[in-house]
C-alpha cells in the first residue's frame, strides 16, 4: 500500500497531548498563547510548547502550531517573531488562515512548513492553484466536502490533503461564520467563536413560528467506517477534532481511531470482502459514544447532504449513550428509581430529560446505588435501581442518558499515565579482551549514540554472562523513549562485566541518542534579526490615500420585483452572477453601464456543484457584458483567471478575510484589482492600513451582513424535514427568519442551485454619524447592502450616502431618513469596537 496515513490529535493541555502521543496519533496539533483558533483552551505557553517537541520529537510524532487566526497590522511583528521561535525549537508545520501572516512567513522564515487552515475555505481544486503561491504544503479541506470531491481534490493536486474525520462540526463553512462576532463581538475568526449556533431558535414564516428547537447545531461526525476508503482515496492525513475535550476523550477516540487504522493496513483495508471496509465492533462505537456525542453521530457530508439527518435538533450538549427510563422519584431523598437498559456504576454521570424544551436537565455524578433495598457498586441491564443525589422535577418515563462513565475514563486515564510509547532503534554491542566495552545505538533518521565502559571485561570464572543475559538488560531500556527492535553483539566467549557496568553504558548512550534527536529536530534562523523583519514588514510602494472621496456600491443579495437601478445614486453595482446570465439581465446591465454605472457579477464564497458548472458554462457570455467580478473566495478567483486571463478586474469579498495591509498587498500581487475589507475591523485600524496603489479597496458601511453560509438548509431541514433538494422549493413559498431567546430575527435566504444557505444579520449594519470619519480612512469605495429593503428604503439609503459623501457630515434634511432607517434595527457593526 501507499505510505501511511497520518493520524492527527488535537491538545488543547499538556495532558491531552500525553494522550495522544499514548494513544498512536502520528501527529499532534496544538495552540499557543497567541493567534489560534481556540483561545479558551488551555494551550501552552513556551516551556510547555518545548517540553511537548521534545517528548513527541523523541517518539516519532509531529506537532502542528495553530496559528490559525486573523492577525491585525498591529500585531504582525509578533506573530512573525513567535512562528521564528517556534520554528527554531522544532515545530514541524504552523496551521494558517492569513493569507498576510502566510506571505510574511514564507518571506521571513523558507524552509518553513505551512498548512492551510479549514478557515481558508478551500473546497476545490481551483481554491488550491489559488493559494499555491502563497507556499502552502498542505491544504486542510472544508468539511462539507463528500468522499468523491476529496478523491477528485487528491488526485489533482501534490500538496498534502487533510480531511475532518471525527469530531465536532462547525453548521456554518469554516471561515464565512460571523455571526459569534457581530452578535457578541467574539469573533471565530480570531479564536473567541461563542456558539450562537448551540442556543436554541424558533423558525418563522411570514411572520408565524412554525418550529423551535436547536435549528443550526448539529452532530458531531464519525468516520471509523470510512478510514478504508479515504486511505485509499489519497488522503494524506485524517485529523480529529477537540482541543477543548478532555484528556480522557482524546485518549479513547484517538485510540480507537488508531486501532482501526493499523487493521486497514494489516489487512490492506478489506476485512470485509463484500463490502470492501472494515468492521467496527460494537464495543468500539460505544466508547465512541460515551466519549462525547450530540444525539448520536452523522457522517456530515461525506456521503453527500443529508439535512436532517446531521443534526440535534433536541439538545446540543453531550448526550452520553442511553441508560433508562424513570420509574419513580422521592424528592425527600433526592433519588430516583430507574429502570436500567445498560450498566450504571458508581462516579458514573446521569442526566435525565425532563421534556422541557431548553431548560437543563436533572443530572449529576452518581454517589449511591440502591438495589433491592442494598447499597451496590454497579448496576447492570435489567436492573431497577434507586440513585441519587438527582435534584429538579422528573416525570415518570423520562428518558435518562449515562453522559460519563467512570470505568472508562479510567481506563482512558491510565494509558497516559506513564509514558510507554517508545521509538525503535538499532543496537551493536562490542565486548573484546583487552578493550573496553562499546554499545552503538541508532535510530531511523540516522542520529547515532556510543558510550563505553570503564572495565576491561574479564574471562568468568564460575558463572558466564550469557548472550541472552546480556540482550535482557540491554533492551530494559526504562524510561527511555526507545526501544530495541535489533541488535547485534560482538562479544569473546566467556567475557564477563559487572551488570551494573552494562546498565550503565546503556543508560549512557540512551541519554545522549535522546539528545541528538531532540537536538537534530531544532533548527536555527540565520539573517532574522530586527531590521531585516522590519524591512520586508515596510512596503515603500504604499500609500494611505486619505481623504479621497469615496465611490458608492451597492451589492444585491435580493431585490423587489422590478427594481429600478437605473435612477440610484451610485458608481457601482454588484448583482449575483445566477440574476445576470439570463438574457433579460445582461440587456439590464448594458442599460447600466450605458447609464454610466459600473456593473460587477458577484459570486459568493461557495460555489460547489452546479453552481460551479453554471459558472464556468456562462462565464464567458457574462463578462461580455459586466465591468468586472466580485469574488467570494479564492476558488472564484482561480476559475475567472483560467477562463478569462486578465481582460476583466476582479475584486475580493470580504469573505476572504482580509484584515491587514499584509492581505491587501499579496491580493494585489496574485492578481486582484481590489479587495474588500473585512467587516470585523474598527475604523482606527482601516485609517492606519497601508493601501497598494492601482488596487480599489472597499468597505462595507451599510446592510444586514451575511453571517453564515451553510451547505445546510434550516428551512428544508428543520420545517420540511426532508432531505436537500427533495423540499419542493419549500424555502420560496414564504420569508423565514430564525428567531433567538432575544427575539433577534435573522434572515434566511436559500438557493435551489445546490440547496446552501446563507443567514444574514438581524440588524443593519448603519452608522451615519462616522461618515467623516470613514472619509479619512484610505478606501476607494463604501458599499451597501440589500437583501430585503423596500425599493423606496434602497433609494433612500443610497441618496443618504451620496449627500453624506458630498456634505462631510449629517445635516437636518437627513434626520427623517436616518430615524426610519434606525427604528428597523440598526448596529454599528464593528466600526467602533473591532475585535
């Protein structure tokens, strides 16, 4: 078979990453104390991050730094100077979302070894021959990718591909959720994600509820039964969700996942002969489950769409596995009678649910078992059983769930609670009259250890030191990461040293092999000083372009029914690529360039599927008749490139994540005319960006942004409850708004090309009053944003920013417009605050 899968952990503590070191991962991914995507585990600080190279570093094992968030102008120095730290104590790849951060890292540090994020949204091929010149080895894909998309995807590029296959999954495509940030002000883009996806949601159709429930949270994925095929599919490494989960749950399901993938290779990936796969005992799936579920597992997308199916509608917490049903409760003693479906244990966790929607459920760690009117240690099926201390009101049949199970965590415990994972290594021992004794060790990537004796070995006089004698104490090598897997002795018949003498020349030369390797991993920087950082982070070419007056763009995610553009008060429009391939619209846009407009065709970060093919069938009549393209992703860029070449300007959406003058700058070098900035940055920081000449940069200023685009559709899923595309266009026989705790109502829109959603914010984004300070910042164009306005709003709001431009400032005719817009809910986004 082709070289091994790699096997990728996460730890997000030092424990967690023992466990998955104990546990057979191939690879560890891990954060630090700065820029990673999980700001609220416990990470590692520097002597931690060392310790951790070392130990892994000695047993054949990988570590991946996360350094996989935006990073503002003001802090890239330091992440630049923290990834050259790293780098030098032996940190085998850096896991990156910024395309600055990445270009900078490339530029500073060569040989260093990037992989990118799932954050990048890399979805395809073309997304991959996009951001090759940035210098990435590795391409971590976007998880709603089925198994057919990522064989195509590693049969059709030489980087590295590495796929989710267990673990927690994000409803929304990694790296297009904003919705944590501009509900909260907790950005997932900057490691702080709040879960607005975890809180429950009713659903409303024209204005009615029609559904409630967790509508946006789904189940975590399991792929144990799929290893086979994905090996075989080409994927280089299969990567395990969790820096937030305990050591306990990072040692079973690394553990199990390892198991499995030694049989495929043990057996060539076909234990079953009629299916082809391998078969996944029962015992297995249920240390699986009572690690962590939510509801069960989903295959996500790797068997294609499966809407309802994926998700956990009921509760979206662990749900531990199925124990029983109440028969009773006392509350006088805080018990409960329960009749058992499966073995319960004392310290073991319970929750029961009570059938209240969104409220917690009664639970807690078992502290006594009562059967038959006795005090027991363990419970099993069959069983009825008085337990306590459970608190709360409990209904008679309510469903009671095992979330935790002490048994198991202690065993999960226990495989990293010494350190047995061990490197093999090559042995020559020499033992000669007249010479001192010499033991040579080897290990796999050529380090090499000697260490000799003191004594002159000696002929015995009573009892030989045998040869098996002397491999026994060889090969006790102890706490040592090492084992000995061959070795060869040279030895004079009956020569003999003391014991003590052979124990010490092998601790000897294991130290010192221990050190070579540790040493053999660090890499020194040379040329990496002060002002050679400060000069390749300078961009002599640049300007700020202050108080340059702004052109107006409006962007049109929807639009009344014959709305007329001809009459707004604008430079730019962007309508969707889908509405201008029509032939009615390609004579409207003509009509608006001949009106002097700009006419760009906006595409959205996401376009897998028939999107994709309507794309490229119609790129070329499109650009017939447009100014230009918007594109979402690095995807559309590629294919607008290899289709069209250079004839049309293309210009970067804000989904692309760019918050720095780094990321302008590369843009501008791959060949974008323009780029939009980010809507997670605050004024201050976009008037001190440095801005590429001949390059256009926009903001957004105004609309309900975008705060979630989903291969899942709430609408089909949770109100049709069918699968996608089998909904009978459900999400256009009304408006659906999914509604929070707060009574916040955000828009749904869903597209019936490929049945993806997007879920837009329930506030404009509105701030009037920072007009002059938007003029002084260095951007080329301000753009709104409509998606369900009124023709009259779109009118309104367009005059606005025209008099706004031109007058400087708010003046009294403004103040009837500014209140109605205001009384519909307004934010000010984060052009005050950032993130």
């Amino acid at each position: 078979m082709a070289k091994k899968i790699e096997l990728l952990a996460p730890a997000g503590t030092y424990d967690a990453f023992l466990a998955a070191i104990e546990n057979g991962a191939d690879a560890v991914y891990l954060g630090g104390k700065l820029l990673n995507a999980r700001a609220f585990a416990g990470n590692f600080d520097e002597e931690q991050l060392e310790r951790a190279l070392d130990y892994a570093h000695t047993r054949d094992t990988s570590i991946f730094l996360t350094m996989n968030t935006l990073v503002l102008d003001s802090e890239m120095q330091e992440a630049v100077e923290y990834a050259a730290k790293a780098y030098e104590m032996g940190v085998d790849a850096f896991i990156v979302q910024d395309v600055g951060l990445a270009a900078n890292l490339k530029k500073l540090i060569p040989g260093i070894t990037l992989h990118a994020s799932t954050q990048m949204t890399i979805y395809s091929t073309e997304g991959i021959k996009a951001i090759e010149p940035l210098g990435f080895d590795r391409i971590v894909l976007a998880r709603e990718l089925n198994l057919e998309e990522v064989k195509s995807i590693c049969g059709q590029t030489s980087l590295e591909i590495e796929v989710f296959v267990h673990g927690a999954l994000c409803i929304c495509v990694s790296g297009q959720c904003y919705m944590s940030s501009m509900i909260g002000g907790r950005s997932g883009n900057r490691g702080k994600c709040a879960q607005p996806c975890r809180m429950p949601y009713s659903i409303k159709r024209d204005g009615n509820d029609i559904g409630s429930g967790y509508l946006i949270s789904p189940k975590d994925i399991c792929y144990i039964d799929h290893l086979a095929e994905l090996v075989a599919g080409g994927v280089t490494s299969l990567k395990i969700e969790g820096r937030m989960k305990s050591p306990e749950y990072v040692a079973s399901v690394v553990g199990t996942y390892r198991k499995y993938l030694d049989l495929i290779y043990e057996t060539k990936g076909i234990s079953d002969s009629k299916k082809g796969i391998h078969k996944v005992s029962q015992e297995d799936r249920h240390k699986l489950l009572q690690s962590f579920n939510r509801g069960g597992f989903s295959k996500g997308y790797l068997l294609g769409k499966t809407g309802p199916e994926m998700m956990a509608y009921e509760k979206p917490k662990n749900w531990g596995t199925p124990l029983g049903s109440v028969v009773t409760q006392d509350k006088s003693t805080n018990s409960v009678l329960i009749k058992l479906e499966n073995t319960l244990g004392m310290g073991d966790g319970i929750e029961i649910w009570s059938g209240s929607k969104f409220q917690e459920s009664p639970g807690g760690i078992i502290t006594k078992i009562v059967k038959d009117k006795k005090l027991v240690r363990k419970a099993h099926k069959g069983d009825t059983v008085w337990v306590s201390v459970i608190k709360g009101n409990v209904g008679k049949g309510s469903r009671v769930y095992k979330t935790s199970d002490k048994e198991m965590l202690e065993q999960a415990a226990a495989t990293y609670s010494k350190g047995s994972r061990k490197s093999p290594i090559k042995a020559n021992f020499t033992m000669k009259y007249g010479q001192v004794p010499v033991l040579n060790l080897q290990d796999a990537y050529g380090n090499t250890a000697s260490a000799a004796g003191e004594q002159f070995p000696q002929k015995a006089v009573n009892k030989p030191l045998t040869k098996e004698r002397i491999l026994e104490q060889l090969k006790k090598m102890g706490t040592t990461p090492f084992y000995i897997m061959d070795i060869n002795l040279d030895i004079d018949e009956d020569a003999v040293i003391p014991i003590s003498e052979l124990n010490n020349i092998r601790r000897s030369a294991a130290e010192q092999l221990e050190q070579k390797r540790i040493l053999s991993f660090k890499k020194e920087l040379t040329n990496f000083d002060k002002s050679t950082l400060n000069s390749i982070l300078y961009f002599p070419g640049n300007v700020q372009k202050k108080n340059k007056d702004k052109k107006i763009s409006a962007i049109f995610y929807d639009y009344p029914d014959k709305m007329g553009f001809g009459d707004l008060d604008i430079d730019r429009v962007y309508l969707p690529f889908t509405e201008i391939m029509g032939n009615e619209k390609l004579q409207m846009a003509e009509k608006l360039r001949g009106a002097g407009k700009e006419v760009f065709a906006y595409i959205p970060a996401v376009i897998r599927g028939n999107y994709t093919e309507l794309f490229k069938k119609n790129l070329q009549k499109v650009s017939a008749h447009v100014d230009g393209f918007l594109a979402g992703s690095p995807a559309v860029f590629e294919i607008i490139q290899e289709k069209l070449g250079n004839i049309v300007p293309i210009v970067g959406d804000f989904t692309m994540n760019i918050i720095n003058s780094y990321s302008l700058n590369k843009l501008n070098e791959l060949g974008f005319s323009g780029g939009t900035l980010s809507c997670e940055l605050n004024l201050s920081q976009i008037i001190e960006m440095d801005y590429p000449q001949n390059f256009d940069t926009e903001l957004v200023v105004y609309g309900k942004i975008p705060v979630m685009t989903s291969e899942y559709c709430p609408v089909g899923g949770s109100v049709g409850k069918c699968e996608p595309q089998k909904c009978d266009k459900l999400c256009k026989s009304g408006v659906y708004k999914l509604s929070d705790r707060k009574g916040a109502e955000f828009l749904v829109k869903s597209d019936c090309v490929d049945c993806r959603s997007t879920i837009f914010n329930s506030n404009a984004l509105f701030a009037p009053e920072l007009s002059e300070q938007i003029s002084k910042t260095g951007i080329d164009y301000i753009r709104l944003s409509f998606v369900d306005e009124t023709e009259k709003d779109i009118h309104d709001i367009c005059s606005l920013y025209r008099s706004l431009q031109r007058q400087g400032k708010i003046t009294p005719n403004m103040g009837d417009v500014i209140e109605r817009i205001k009384a519909l809910g307004f934010t000010r986004g984060h052009l005050q605050k950032g993130v």
